[in-house]
C-alpha cells in the first residue's frame, strides 16, 4: 500500500501511452530504412535500434509501476529516464535524418 504521505502515481500511464507510440515509430525508421534497401548497418539503424530498447524498457517499467505495490516510485523513475534517454536518441536520429539530407 502507498504511505499516506507519498505523492500519487501520476506520469505512468502518460509515460505508458507515448513510449509505445515512439516505439512504434522506431519500428517505422527500422522498417523504412531496409525498405529502401540501405546495403550495410547505417548510424541511423543503430541509434534507432537503441532508441527502441530504451522505449520498450520505459513501457515495462511504467506498466509495472502502475500495477505493482512494492516499489512503484522506482519503477516510475526507472521508466521515466529510459523515456528521456529514448527521446534523446530519437531527436539525434531526427538531426542526421535532417542534415543528411541536405548534403
């Protein structure tokens, strides 16, 4: 049971919701890259295979936190920093999307 004290649960089902739709779209850069026939592994392949790790590992964490009694603050801080560390991948796979394409 929650302390009388602690704060609520409140980002888990946010922190749910968004990471499994930027895991979708991490399987949508993965799938348009070999699509397009890309002949080797690209920076842009690996950043976006992390990046799918990182927001699984955040959808797990948060369901947990949302069902589990025991430590559901670690499990929501948990998932909260592979969601950050996801974005953070996400954005740099944007940026050499973006700047190779200018070239």
């Amino acid at each position: 049971m929650q302390e009388e004290n602690a704060p609520a649960l409140k980002n888990p089902p946010h922190i749910l919701s968004s990471s499994s739709t930027l895991l979708g779209i991490c399987f949508l850069i993965l799938c348009s890259i070999t699509a397009l026939g890309a002949p080797e592994k690209t920076l842009i392949d690996e950043i976006a295979g992390s990046a799918t790790i990182l927001f699984l590992i955040s959808s797990v964490f948060s369901y947990a936190s949302m069902k589990s009694r025991l430590r559901p603050f670690l499990y929501e801080r948990i998932a909260d920093i592979a969601f950050f560390a996801g974005l953070l991948f996400l954005t740099s796979v944007s940026v050499i999307i973006v700047f190779g394409l200018l070239h």
